[in-house]
C-alpha cells in the first residue's frame, strides 16, 4: 500500500489528539522509509517492472524491511526508544503504527512480503484489482483527513499533493530515465513521503501556534 497507511495515522490522531501528526505519519510509513533507504545503499531492491497495472510495476526484494520479523524487530525499536524516554503510551501507540504496516501490506501485496527475512513470502494480492486498490487507498486518507477536524493551509496541500501524486503514479507509466534507475526512482518516493512528513509537522505547529 501507498498513502494508505497515512489514512492509519489520521485514524490514530483522532483517538491520540497528543501525538503530533506527523510521528504518526513517520511510524505507520517507517517501514518504507527504511526499505528505500536499505535500495538506496543496495542492501534490498526495487526494480521498474513493465506491467499494465501499476501495483506491480515494482520488482520487489525487501527481505529485512518489509519481512514480518524485520517489522516486528523495527517496531520493537521504536517501542524502546519512546519507553525509555518515559513515553509509555506512545511508545504503545508508535511501535503499533510501526508494526500497522506489514499487516496493511499483506491485503495488498502479492507473495512478496517475506515471513523471515526473505523466507516464506506472502501476500494477499489486491494489486491484482488496481482501480479497487486505488479507490480504497483514496478513500482510506479522505476518511482519515475528515476525521482530523483541526486544518490549516499545509493540511489542505498535505491532501493534495498525496492524492495528486498517487494518482499520478497509477494514471502514467514512469518517465523512461526513471525506469532504468533505481536510485532515481526510489529517491523520488523516499523525497515524496518525506514531504508528507514535513507538511504534517508544519501543520502541527501551526496548530500549536494559533
Ligand atoms: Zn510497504
């Protein structure tokens, strides 16, 4: 899944108004960030694939990141960190967002996502219906969005820019320079998300300033 997990972490602010948007943000998308990071070191791969659907237009091999032990070792992480800092209810809440993530992926990947570390792959396979794939994904922020009532200006381009760019990427093929480089490309999404991130947290301090 894409920006649906960003529909999680809405659902999350609403019940934990204390959490800033966007730790929720980073936790619910942290396995991807660290996927994209582990491509852009050469230590897992995702690769163009030509595909008339755009759910696999990814050639997938994430044996550490997105395998459920490596998920559960990551959101072990997280929990400790917050733990130790005396954030107990967040540590809670942030090592489940974290951990959120592999489960969502499972409905929507197809026999990619590994139990062990590159061992055992499943996957539940949505992709293999697009336009529902996409419909949910859309549905699933809108929902979260309009729960969250507290907007501001970076909450309205946060909406867009994820709504825009996800409809993008399942609308057209990749730019052909894009396709022959994984490091483009995974920087691209790794930029993308990171935006996402950022417009949460400037939208929660504006929050904090009015
Ligand atoms: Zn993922």
């Amino acid at each position: 899944m894409f920006i649906g997990h960003y529909g999680l972490g809405y659902v999350v602010k609403k019940k934990a108004p204390e959490l800033p948007l966007w730790l929720l943000f980073a936790s619910v998308q942290l396995l991807d960030l660290v996927a994209f990071t582990f491509v852009l070191f050469g230590i897992e791969k995702a690769s163009y694939n030509p595909s008339d659907n755009p759910f696999f237009r990814n050639q997938l091999d994430l044996p550490f990141s997105h395998s459920l032990l490596g998920a559960i070792i990551i959101s072990l992480i997280v929990f400790i960190i917050f733990w130790i800092k005396d954030k107990k209810r967040w540590a809670w809440i942030l090592g489940l967002c974290v951990l959120s993530h592999w489960f969502i992926d499972l409905i929507v990947h197809i026999n990619d996502l590994p139990i062990l570390f590159g061992k055992y792959k499943v996957g539940l396979g949505l992709w293999n219906f697009p336009y529902l794939t996409y419909a949910i994904e859309i549905l699933f922020v809108l929902i979260g969005w309009l729960l969250v009532r507290k907007r501001n200006v970076f909450s309205y381009v946060l909406l867009f820019l994820m709504i825009a760019s996800f409809s993008g990427m399942i609308f057209s093929d990749e730019p052909e320079i894009m396709k022959h480089n994984d490091y483009l490309r995974t920087s691209v999404v790794l930029i993308s998300n990171g935006l996402f991130i950022l417009l949460a947290y400037l939208s929660d301090r504006k929050l904090k300033n009015e």
